[in-house]
C-alpha cells in the first residue's frame, strides 16, 4: 500500500523546491485514477494544518469524491458557476468546518456530457486568476480521461503539474508518453506519483 504521507512529503518539497512563489498545482493521470482525489485531499489536509488556505478545485463530474472524503452534500459547484455566471464564486464553494483553512470548489451536479462540453470550451484563467488572490494553494484535480487537448487550456494555467498513476492499470509507456506531450507544450511536470487502489 502506498505510504501515504511519505508521498505528501516528496510532493512538499517538489512544491517548495521548484515552485517558489507559485501556488496553482494541477493533478492529471493517463487513466482515470481513483487514488488522485485522495492524494489531492490528503494534500490539502497537510497545507491547511500548516495553517496555508487551500483550495481544491474538482473537474472531474464522474465521481463525489471530495462531498464523500469531506462529508458534505454536494448541491452546487464548478459547472453549475459556469452555467448560471450570475452569482459570486464564494457560493459555490465549501469550507470544510473541521479544518478552517480548507476550501472544495466540486464539480458540482450538471450532467457528465454537460461538464464536458463547459470543461472543453470554457476559459478557466479570470476564475482561477481570481481564486488565486484568495488562497496560498489551489490543488486542481484535473479530469484527463476525456482527453488531453480538451483539459490543456486548463493545464497551461498551473504552476506545476504533478501526474498521477496507478499500480497495475497504468502502464509505465503511457505516463512517458503524457509527459513528452505536456513537456512539449511547454509545461511543468514536476514528475509523478503512483498510487495504490484500497479495496474496502
């Protein structure tokens, strides 16, 4: 099983090491990895007891992952903001009561293809641009399963890529291959993590 918090640590100093003065860190996998989310929220628990706001922006609306990790009822989030954009962002967002300095932006409740279409065409950089001003982080758990050039624009606003794979599902060649890509696209991988799935 993957150790967890020796993981937290590698990506903190990552973080720290390569990224001074950046805060907008992106998660993306080749597969549609079920231990990112929980790295992405073990994450954010370790940034905010250090007492740094962070936010964690969901992009995936094929899964409840954070309302189920963080106990909260998922009524609205980011794709509802994009399709109403009449209304404050702070509405759409969940501070998580047991740790004060903890944020969730989810995806929120539209339909999959709906997402989709919005996370495909919309510009993501005046939101994240302004979230930015308000949090020491934003961990952005990016959905690449639907196909890299439909989250690049989203990719190309972070200050750090980190990818994510999981034992015996992701193939070694795959993750090299995502790299170049993004590497070629002028982004910063900052390298990536494998995960392991737990079975309950």
């Amino acid at each position: 099983m993957l150790d967890m918090r020796f993981a937290m640590r590698q990506i903190d100093l990552n973080i720290k090491e390569q990224i001074e003065n950046k805060k907008m860190i992106a998660f993306t996998s080749t597969d549609n990895t079920l231990g990112q989310s929980t790295l992405i929220a073990n994450l954010g628990m370790l940034y905010a007891r250090q007492n740094k706001n962070v936010l964690i922006v969901d992009t995936d609306s094929s899964r409840d992952s954070f309302p189920e990790a963080f106990n909260f009822t998922q009524d609205q989030g980011l794709y509802n903001y994009f399709e109403e954009n009449d209304r404050d962002i702070s509405q759409f967002i969940t501070n998580i009561d047991s740790l004060k300095k903890l944020s969730i932006l989810s995806a929120g409740t539209v339909d999959g293809s709906v997402a989709n279409e919005i996370l495909s065409k919309v510009d993501f950089s005046g939101l994240l641009g302004e979230l930015a001003d308000l949090y020491d982080y934003i961990f952005i758990n990016v959905q690449e399963n639907i196909g890299l050039d439909s989250v690049m624009h989203i990719l190309k606003l972070a200050d750090g890529i980190i990818l994510t794979s999981e034992e015996n599902l992701t193939r070694k060649k795959k993750i090299n291959q995502l790299i170049r890509q993004l590497i070629m696209n002028d982004l910063k991988v900052m390298g990536y993590i494998n995960v392991k799935r737990v079975n309950s």
